[in-house]
C-alpha cells in the first residue's frame, strides 16, 4: 500500500506547491543541461501530500557508467538503471534522502517513449521522490498507485505524457517487473 497520492492537477489548482522546509540540491556531472528548477519543483509536488514538512533531497545527475557502479555496489544488480534513491532518514515530519538519475537512460528511453529526454529524466526524479515518500512499484496495484502519482505530479508541472508510452497503460500495470531494467 502506498502514501496518499499527490493532488490531481485541476484548473482552479495553483502552480506552486504548498510551502514547505525542503532542501534541494543538485549536482550534474554530466554535461548534459538540465532544468534544475524544473526537477526541484517536481520534488516539492511529489512530496506535497506527504507527512513530510521538512525534507533534505539531493539528486546526483549521472550517466549510466557511474549509474551501472552504484546499482552493483548497493543494490548488487549489474546493469545501468534509470533512477536508484535512497532513504537516509524517514521519520515524520522528517525526510533526508538521495536520488541518483542517468542522463544516457533518459535520453534512450526518451526516443522510445516518444517524449523529450527531459521529461524522461525528469519522470526518474519524481519516481525516486515518491519512493522516499514511501510508495512501491513491485505488485500491480502498487505499481498502478505509483504511476498514478507519477501522473498527478507531471499535470501539476503541465507535462504531456505521450500517449505512446506503454507504461502509462493498463497492461504495464500488470507485469511491473519488466520495467526493472
């Protein structure tokens, strides 16, 4: 079971989160841009209807070479991976945690998706949150509640999910484990 879902983006809603203590800080070591106001406004919304009044949240931006070291070193899986988090501190109101995304997953699988590399990258960042938030992914209805909040976090940030993209359906709800890799 998963944490409340963050708001559903309506016409009548604000575009600013509710004001809350949240650190962000982000480090590119790629030299890829990225929109790092856009993906520390996507860690406010994710974290929006959390218990969580003050959260620590760093995202690390990397390639898939660094990406492929931490997933074996932590994990002990042996492939690059879109987003790896992870929660250092988790006792309400109080969150520290740590979001590594790959830039070169984001990019591939931007292509496939049939949306910008950003608004892929930026997918990773909301996913990581919500797993510090304390959401799953594994069984179905965990993984349709993620993608749900996924969901409501880009309509709040106004990002049109392509609606080519497999995983938005009902049948990647079904076998969420192939989407591990």
């Amino acid at each position: 079971m998963n944490p409340p879902r963050p708001h559903e983006a309506t016409a009548d809603n604000d575009q600013e989160p509710p004001e809350r203590r949240h650190r962000i800080s982000l480090t590119n070591e790629t030299d890829v841009p990225v929109d790092a106001e856009q993906l520390e406004l996507a860690i406010r919304w994710a974290l929006a209807d959390s218990p969580y009044d003050e959260a620590t949240v760093s995202i690390a931006v990397v390639d898939d070479e660094t990406i492929h070291e931490l997933n074996r070193q932590f994990l002990a899986h042996d492939y690059p991976t879109d987003v790896l988090s992870f929660t250092l501190e988790d006792e309400p109101p109080r969150l520290e945690g740590e979001i590594v995304v790959s830039v070169d997953t984001a990019r591939e699988n931007a292509a496939e998706a049939g949306w910008a590399a950003d608004d892929e990258l930026l997918l990773y960042v909301i996913h990581g949150t919500l797993h510090l938030a304390g959401y799953l992914d594994k069984s179905p209805e965990d993984y349709e509640e993620m993608r749900a909040a996924e969901a409501a976090v880009l309509d709040r940030l106004s990002v049109k999910r392509s609606p080519t993209d497999v995983r938005w359906t009902s049948e990647a709800a079904a076998n969420p484990a192939e989407e591990e890799r």
